[in-house]
C-alpha cells in the first residue's frame, strides 16, 4: 500500500504541476493527415 501511496502522490505532484499536456490530446484533435505521395517507381525495393 505504501508503494501505490508514493505512486498516487507522484502522479498529482505531475498534474498539479503546469505542464502543457496538449500533447496528449493532438492525435484526437488533428484528424486524419494525408499521405505523403511518392510515385511507385521512385519508392524504396528491397
């Protein structure tokens, strides 16, 4: 229980702390990003 206490109080010190988590939030926010198009013929072969 002393572990999970440390722990819990390890993750608010990392909320409380003003850190920009928009981060987390981007690849819902985005959408869909294209593709970048490279032509077959110029694509990487093994």
């Amino acid at each position: 229980t002393t572990m999970i206490e440390s722990m819990l109080k390890d993750l608010e010190s990392h909320v409380s702390s003003e850190q920009n988590l928009n981060f987390q939030s981007e690849c819902l926010i985005q959408g869909v990003q294209s593709k970048v198009h490279q032509p077959l013929m110029k694509r990487l072969t093994c």
